[in-house]
C-alpha cells in the first residue's frame, strides 16, 4: 500500500508532535489539566448500629459532625464528562468519643469508584465519597423568582 504525500506529511507531523510532547512545556499536560475541582464533596456514612444512612455535602475545609466523627474534606476533584466518571477526595476524620479523645483516625484519599480501596476503618461508622460538586444542592435548587 503506498500512502499519498498530505497522509505521509500528516503522519510525520503527529509523529514529531508526539515525540516532542514531553520536552515542550507547551504541549505537556497534567493531571490537573484533566480534573474539575469541586466546592463540595458528597459524602455518605452509615451508622453500623442503627442501620441508617446519611448524606452529607461538605464544603471545602468545613467540619462536618457524624455521630462521633468530625469529618473536614480538604480537596474534592473529579474527572470531566468526557472522561471515564471518577471522583476523588482527601478527608481527614477524627474520633470525638471521650475515650478517643479528638484521636485522628484517617488521613487520605477517597474514591467514589472504589470505596473499599481506602476506607475508614471504625467499628460504629463507614463513611464513604459519592461526589464532587461545584455549588450545593441547597443552592442549586433554590428559586428567587416570583
């Protein structure tokens, strides 16, 4: 098969592009190119005694209490809709209990995909990401008109 001159340049200017990619500053690309940062995490917790279930939305560096957790979402990223849905979030939950005493019990990333892979590990309570978003559901559903 013998390819035209255009496909021929067309396949050597993608090859020079590509191969140039990582020396140009310009044409390099991040993770954070690929993320939309949100404003509020989603959060849900179960409490293992009761059976009930909660939905949360936290605010950015906002405490939140469930039950005897004090829960602070410091960053909430998710990938954009043209990509493979995934939403991630460093918590950093503390055990409020008098015998815990404000005892820091997870540090670290959550996925909304994968709860499992980073989970809370506590004998009352699960608490895991369903989302990131950009404004709240009290704000989003809110009408000021007449």
């Amino acid at each position: 098969m013998r390819l035209g001159r255009t496909t021929t340049a067309l396949l050597s200017l993608a090859g020079l592009v590509a191969a140039a990619a990582p020396y140009s500053p310009a044409l390099a690309l991040t993770a954070k190119d690929f993320t939309i940062t949100g404003n509020y995490a989603v959060l849900q917790g179960l409490d293992k005694v009761t059976a009930r279930i909660s939905t949360m939305e936290v605010a950015l560096g906002e405490e939140v209490t469930f039950g005897s957790l004090k829960v602070v979402v410091r960053t909430c990223r998710k990938t954009p809709p043209t990509e493979t849905p995934e939403s991630t979030a460093f918590l950093e939950i503390d055990d409020d209990r008098a015998d815990a005493a404000g005892e820091r019990i997870f540090t670290g990333w959550m996925f909304a995909s994968s709860p499992a892979l980073n989970a809370l590990e506590h004998p009352v309570y699960d608490v895991w990401l369903l989302d990131c978003k950009k404004s709240s559901s009290a704000v989003e559903g809110s009408s000021t008109g007449n």
